[in-house]
C-alpha cells in the first residue's frame, strides 16, 4: 500500500522527466525553424492569405516530421552523442529512452506528420515531407561520420521546408517554390560549415567530419563560405523578378546576403573561433529576416 502510493506521488515528477526526454528527443526549439520556413512558403504562394487553421495544421505537421527525423538523428548518433559534452545528456545516450522505444517515436511522429499533412493539404506534401526525413535520417545522418559530402546530402532535405510549404498551397512544384528551395540550400553551407568550425574537437571525437578540408587550420573551408555566400547576393533579384515579392523584399534580401559574405570574408582572414561565430550568428539573422521580408513584401 505504502508503495503504492509513493509511486502515485511520485507519478507528476515522473511524467514531467518524460516529457522532458521526449522534448530532448524531438528537439522543437531546433524544428521551430525548419516549420517557420514552410510557413512562409504557404504564405508566399499566390492566392494564399493567413488562415490560423491551415497554419496551424501546416506547423504541427512540420513539427511532428522534423521532430521523427531529429529522433532517427539521435538513435543513429548515440554513441557518437555520448562523446560530446553538448549531447551526451540526450535520453538515449543516457540510457533514459531505449533506441526501441525511440524508433517508436520516430515512427509514430514522423508518419503522422505526413500523413496529417497529405490529407489536410494534398498527398504531395506529405510525399515530399516523407521524403525529406528518409534524406535526412538515412542519408546525411550516417554519412557524416564517412565523408563532408554529408552538408551536401543535408542540404536538400534542409531546403525542402519551403518548397512543401509551396506545394502545400498549390499542389504543385512551382518556379517560386524552387527559388525559395535554392535560398534556403545555398545558405545552408556555411552555416553548417561555421557550426562544424566551432565545434571542430567535439564533432572530432564523436568522428564526425563535417568541414569542406577537414582540418580546422586550412582556410579552404572559408573560401567554400565565401563561395556560397556570394551567390546569395545576385539571387535577391529573383524573386523580384518571378513576382513574388516586391523592391523593398529584394533589397533586404540583398542587403542581408552582403552581410553575410562580409562575416565570411572576415572568416577568411581571421579563420579563428570568434570569426566563425560570427558566420553563424549571421546564418541566424539572415534566414528569417530574408523570409519575413519577402512575406511583406509580397505582392
């Protein structure tokens, strides 16, 4: 009896540690971006008002996929995380969630999301959200442990946000679609190039290879961030160009694209901790800033 009600009183505390775990596993902070995205794509297609409904649908679906892939992430990645400070109190390191049960979630999350989002939306959008996890989780999760081509491999499911935001309102793959997925792909580069810079001999233990070179101390992987900055600049006119959003969406777009190379370009000449920071940082200013713009600056 005593027992008993020690396990009932201790019920509230034990439910609140779970739910902690599972938001460890599903990682909504790091998935609130990627959603944000696909949002703005919805809201950039033509004929496409706010509708709190289909927004909310459109985010709780992206939540849930993200959220299945994060977990693939973790369960394939566990004895790396266990190595690194920053990972190695996850659940499933720590031995909290079993990589049984975390496949579980991983299932149940990531194809309730899709199928939430091909029956709200259309069949194609939870296709394309499907197919975005598989890449990520099976694809670009083990490849980062074999070869830097992994960004590469990442980079495309990490440009799909928007573009399912995009067939999501239309039903369709269409040019405004593409050009938002080539936004996000380009800029995807030296963002994780900058993260992979300043977490070198963590990532390094855990036998992930994340930079361009490889090795922290050639400037190869600046110039590759240089490389794929730049292009961001010029593309500002493109989504002028197509219609989608009017001068002042363009000249933020350009403006945040300079800025951007220029932290590279410092990255170039410094090619030390704080230079790298400041790449990410400006990854993190540039992508929502650019997207907001665009939205209203719609025409």
């Amino acid at each position: 009896m005593l027992r008993e009600q020690s396990i009932v009183a201790k019920l509230p505390v034990l439910l609140v540690s779970r739910a902690k775990d599972y938001s460890q596993l599903l990682k909504p902070n790091l998935s609130f971006m990627v959603v944000f995205s696909s949002v703005i794509g919805y809201l950039l297609a033509p004929g496409i008002s706010f509708d709190w409904l289909n927004v909310l649908v459109l985010f709780t679906g992206g939540i849930l996929v993200t959220g299945g892939a994060n977990t693939i992430n973790q369960i394939l990645e566990r004895e790396g995380d266990k190595l690194m400070k920053r990972t190695m109190n996850r659940p499933i390191p720590e031995g909290r969630i079993s990589t049984t049960e975390g496949w579980l979630v991983a299932g149940v999350t990531g194809i309730t999301g899709a199928l939430l989002l091909a029956y709200y939306f259309n069949p194609f959008a939870g296709f394309l959200s499907f197919l975005s996890l598989l890449l990520y989780g099976f694809a670009y999760t083990p490849m980062k442990r074999i070869h830097p081509v992994a960004v590469l491999i990442g980079a495309i499911p990490g440009a799909m946000p928007p573009l399912l935001g995009w067939v999501a309102a239309t039903g369709s793959l269409g040019l405004g679609g593409w050009v938002l997925f080539l936004v996000q792909f380009f800029w995807q580069f030296p963002h994780y190039w900058a993260i992979g810079w300043v977490g070198y001999d963590e990532y390094l233990k855990a036998g992930i290879s994340m930079l361009p070179s490889q090795e922290r101390g050639s400037k190869f992987t600046a110039i590759q961030c240089m490389f794929y900055s730049i292009v961001l600049i010029p593309m500002a006119l493109i989504p002028r160009y197509v219609g989608m959003t009017g001068n002042i969406g363009m000249w933020v777009m350009m403006f945040c694209g300079a800025l951007y190379f220029a932290a590279t370009v410092v990255f170039y000449f410094k090619n030390d901790y704080k230079s790298a920071k400041r790449v990410m940082f400006a990854s993190f200013i540039y992508l929502p800033t650019v997207l907001l713009a665009l939205l209203f600056d719609k025409i």
